[in-house]
C-alpha cells in the first residue's frame, strides 16, 4: 500500500501538468483576438506579456537566491 498523498502520485501530477499547458496555450491564443489598448508599442506584440511575467518570475527567484546569500545566519545563530 502506497502512503502517497493525491498529488504525489504520478497520474494526477501528468494531469495537472497537461491542464497548466492548456491553460497556458488558451491564454496564448487568446492574445490574438483579445483587443488591448496599450500605452507602449511593446505591448501590442504577440505574447508580450506572458514574455514579461516569465521574465519578472526568473527575474525575483534569481534576486531571492541573491538576497539569501546576503541575510542568511548560521543554523546556531540565536542559540549563542
């Protein structure tokens, strides 16, 4: 008997997966019959703003990694 919580296992992590890409796609699509009014020519282009979020994302897990190494303590820190 597996002890594995629903979404550890393996079917349903393909599933979530498969649904995140659709999602994923249908936002793309939809970029191409969604009017917007932009303020800049950039962000008229075809994909711009899913570009810019994944962008942004890589962009604060990278000053995280950064940041951590600047405020991290030792692990005994408060017990001396």
């Amino acid at each position: 008997m597996s002890n594995k919580t629903w979404i550890e296992k393996r079917k349903n992590l393909v599933l979530m997966v498969r649904i995140f890409l659709a999602v994923c796609i249908l936002l793309l699509l939809l970029d191409l019959v969604i009017h917007r009014h932009e303020l800049f020519t950039w962000e008229g282009w075809f994909g711009f703003y899913g570009f810019y979020g994944f962008v942004a994302c890589v962009t604060l897990v990278l000053a995280a990694r950064l940041l951590r190494r600047l405020v991290m303590r030792r692990e005994d820190y408060y017990d001396r």
